[in-house]
C-alpha cells in the first residue's frame, strides 16, 4: 500500500488525515465499497458502483460520480497487476459540531486504498463456523461503516476457534458476519433470497450466474436453521475471501468434514473467469 487517495490528493498512508468531526468518526455515517481486482482488472465495477449508490441513497448522502470519475480515482493505486482489493469509504464529512442531525452545506469525505489479496492456505481443508442469533439493525442491505455488531459476533466465533459466525433470525438463517452464505440441501444449492436482513453481495450475484450459466440448480429462499444443519455442503463468499467451504459447524462435520463436489466445481468455474467477468 504505497498510497492513498483522499479527497482528490494521493498521499502516503501515514499523511493522510480526517478530522475528529468527521461524521464517520463520530457516528459511522458512512458507507463503504470493497472491489476485487485480478490482473488489473476491478472485478463487476458496475456492479459494486450500483451497490455503492443504493448505500448512499438508503442512508441519504447525495453524492455521485460517474464511472469514469471512479476509474480516474482507483486506477492509480493498483499495483503490478497482482490481485489485490480497493477499499472504498465516503461519510458524510466534517461537520461544525457534533449533532445527529444531518448538518447543512458539508462536503462527503471520500477515502480509498489498495491491498494484497491474501488467498486462503489450503482452501480445500475448509473452516469452522459458529451459529449466532443475529443481532444486527435492521437495513443490513446497506453496506454501512457501522460495523460494531458485525465485529462483536465474528469475534465471538473467533473466539470459539471459528473462522466465521452464520448468524439467524427467528429460526432462518440470513448471512454471515462478514460474508454472504451458501448451502447444498438435498442436492440444491441455495442462499437466503435478498431483503433488507443482508447484504446483496457481488460474488453472492457471480455464483448465481455461474450456477445458471452451468446447469446448478440453485434456488434463492429462507433457509431455517434446522435445514442448514442437514447441509451437505456449506459456504461463505465474499469479495475478498472469494468461496470458503465449511467443513464444521457448531462442532459437527458438514458432510463428509471436507470441502464438498460442488464446491470444488463452482470453486473452479470461480477461478477460470474471475479475471473474464
């Protein structure tokens, strides 16, 4: 990570600044983008453009560029065309004071920088997830900088020795703490359909292309939490971590206790047009 791009200047991390007014700081009112880029290329742009404008929208901070102002801005800060992420933050701004209300005539504070992705060692051995009830707000669709319940829950599991917590409301299974989650049950794979309880991700959207695209049959539904624990196959996606079989959750094998046929097939369909799509 060379540099960093703030509010229109490129900076070494180590200079770059907000104020302690900064809306973000004071209330995580903000929102953020995360975007993949193999060889060069920033993975679905449109797509995590969209999502971005729909968090702004939610949370009511008008604030657009076009898609050629954003490429101007993240190009610069990719390296050698290794793979690697944009992390992409735009609050509210500085305001005067400190107040929840919206304060009038501020400027959005818009910060972005690049890291290495760091690929998962021996991906196929899986991970171990942990149950949770979801106790998060209620607009999980927008990807918010408000991050503290994700946080205290993936915690939790790490805690327990787990990689991820899969969290449930009222018996349904939503998402997990920093991923979105996928289930082969009774041969179909599925993934609890889109509302406002998680967040639409981007790779979530490739693997339902690509399940169609290939003939898998997959489903987007409620799933309880009694049916996931009859998967034969669990997942959790995201930008980042790309597809991660669970191999144990709640202290019991998934399936056979390792990374499942399906997986190995949508794994590999992954990987052989992530620097296409």
């Amino acid at each position: 990570m060379d540099k960093v791009y703030l509010n229109g200047e490129y900076l070494a991390l180590s200079e770059a600044k907000i104020s302690v007014l900064d809306r973000g700081f004071l209330f995580g009112d903000g929102v953020y983008e995360v975007i993949p880029s193999y060889s060069g290329h920033l993975f679905k742009l449109q797509e995590h453009l969209h999502r971005l404008e729909n968090s702004l929208s939610l949370i009511r901070l008008d604030f657009a560029y076009t898609t050629a102002q954003w490429l101007e801005i993240l190009l610069p800060l990719l390296g050698d065309g290794r793979d690697q992420y944009i992390y992409l933050q735009i609050t509210r701004g500085v305001s005067a004071k400190r107040d929840h209300a919206f304060p009038a005539d501020v400027t959005p504070t818009v910060f972005a920088m690049c890291s290495d992705i760091k690929p998962l060692s021996n991906i196929e051995k899986g991970v171990k997830a942990l149950t949770i009830e979801d106790s998060r707000w209620e607009m999980c669709n927008v990807k918010a900088t408000t991050l503290l319940a994700n946080v205290l829950l993936r915690q939790q599991a790490v805690e327990q020795g787990c990689a991820e917590a899969i969290l449930h409301r009222q018996g349904y299974v939503t998402e997990g703490a920093a991923s979105n989650l996928f289930a082969v049950i009774n041969d179909v794979l599925m993934t609890p359909k889109k509302t406002t309880e998680i967040l639409p991700g981007i790779t979530r959207q490739v693997i339902l292309e690509l399940a169609k695209k290939n003939e898998i049959q997959c489903n987007e539904a409620m799933i309880s939490l009694a049916a996931l624990q009859s998967a034969s196959e669990i997942w959790i996606t995201s930008s980042t971590r790309e597809i991660i079989p669970v191999v144990e959750l709640d202290s019991v094998k998934v399936g056979k206790g390792v990374a499942g046929p399906l997986w190995q097939k949508m794994n590999q369909f992954f990987q052989e047009n992530k620097s296409l799509i």
